[in-house]
C-alpha cells in the first residue's frame, strides 16, 4: 500500500496572513508585471535566461542590440558563443549564459521548429533555463497560472511568514497552497517589486511598508529599542 506525504506545515497564521498581503500588494502595485523588456516568447525566454542573479536594467541595456542581430531562434542557432558575448558582456556570468544561449537556440530549432515551447517540462530542459524560467516564461508569454520564485519572492514569503522553506519549489508550493490560482503571476510580479522597492535584503525600509501591522518580519535583523525600525 503506498502511503501520502503529508504536506509541510505552512506557518503558524499563513493563512490569514496571506489575503492580508495580496491585498495590501494589490493596492500597491495594481500593474505589476515584468521588468523585463520583450516582444515575443523568443525574446523573453532569451531575457530571462540572461536575467539570473543579474538586474533585469542591465538586460534590458544589452537585449535590443542582441536581438537586433539574432531577432529569433533560427538566427540565434547560427551564432557561437563567442558571437554572442560581445552582446552581454555587460551581464553577471555572460561567458555561462552565452554558451547556454548558443545550445538553448539549437534546441529550439532542432526540437520545436524555432519556436518557444507551451509546455514546461520542454523549457526546463532548454539549456540555461530551469524551473523559475520556465513559470516566468510560461505564465508571462502564454498565460498559464504560475509563481516564479526567484530571490525576493523566497525572500519575501519567508519574511512574512507565508513559508518557512529555503528552496525555491518548496516555497512556490506553500504559495499555491496560500493564494487563489488566478492570481498567481500577479503575486509573483508584486513581491518583486515589494522586493526591489521597500523589503530589500540588506536593509528592509519595515518603518516604510504598509504590511508592517500583520508581518511577522521573520528573519529581519531589528533594530535595538528606541531605535526607528
Ligand atoms: S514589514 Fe519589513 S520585513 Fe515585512 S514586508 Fe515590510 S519591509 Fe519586508
């Protein structure tokens, strides 16, 4: 007899804590969406790739000439890794993703006719990509209900007690279990930006944030009595 895993337990108060937070994000960034600039699936599952652990400003600075050069995945597959470097130079870890770049391409054309792929399991096996790639890539160009948890989403849910899991797809589990599906992606953009603009990982501006009265600040490094948090 095969027996069910139990899902872990989402921490204490998640659950009325979690119409708190969609609510107070959706007064704050009512259009949130992706920073990234694209026009097709082609480009921003190019974009997302170059995006990992670099700022979506300094791949919005090199997308236009790269894309300009390489508009899609046939023209892209032609390129070596040293044709696509110049263009990303500028991009954390460029050397990595332009070889991911170069393959991701290939398969592409090799695979799925040039085109992106509407199905996950196919994007997470493109080189480069994973995961958080394929729900950014998915959710945004097709539509389809996903969280990407990237840095501050995890950041994010651990702090406001929404998660006590370190791991990406452990946290994005949590989240499903907390949030209504169709608002999903929305969540996913929100928390970015909440990350980027108040609840930033050195220094979280908690005397700033709207959600200060319900976050439990789990993991903030608080400041010592009579000091403004
Ligand atoms: S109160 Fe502080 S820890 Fe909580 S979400 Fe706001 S900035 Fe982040």
């Amino acid at each position: 007899m095969t027996r069910k895993t139990a899902a872990p337990r989402l921490p204490t108060g998640a659950k009325a804590r979690a119409p708190q937070v969609l609510g107070a994000l959706e007064t704050l960034y009512p259009d949130a969406r992706t920073e990234l600039d694209y026009r097709s699936p082609f480009e921003l599952l190019v974009a997302t790739v170059l995006s990992a652990q670099a700022t979506d400003v300094s791949v919005n600075a090199a997308t236009p000439a790269l894309f300009a050069r390489y508009p899609d995945a046939h023209a892209l597959s032609t390129a070596s890794p040293e044709d696509i470097e110049p263009y990303i130079r500028r991009i954390g870890l460029y050397r990595g993703k332009a070889r991911n770049l170069a393959a991701l391409a290939r398969l592409l054309v090799e695979r799925h006719g040039g085109e992106v792929p509407d199905d996950f399991a196919a994007v997470v096996a493109l080189p480069g990509a994973g995961r958080k790639t394929a729900n950014v890539v998915l959710s945004n160009a097709y539509g389809y209900p996903a969280i990407a948890v990237d840095t501050h989403v995890g950041r994010l849910a651990r702090r406001l007690g929404l998660s006590t899991q370190t791991h990406p797809d452990k946290v994005e589990a949590d989240l499903e279990r907390l949030f209504p599906r169709g608002r999903w992606v929305f969540l996913h953009h929100a928390l970015i930006l909440h990350g980027r603009r108040v609840c930033a990982a050195r220094r979280p501006l908690c005397g700033e944030c709207v959600m200060r009265p319900f976050c439990p600040q789990v993991g903030v490094d608080l400041p010592a009595p009579g000091r403004p948090a």
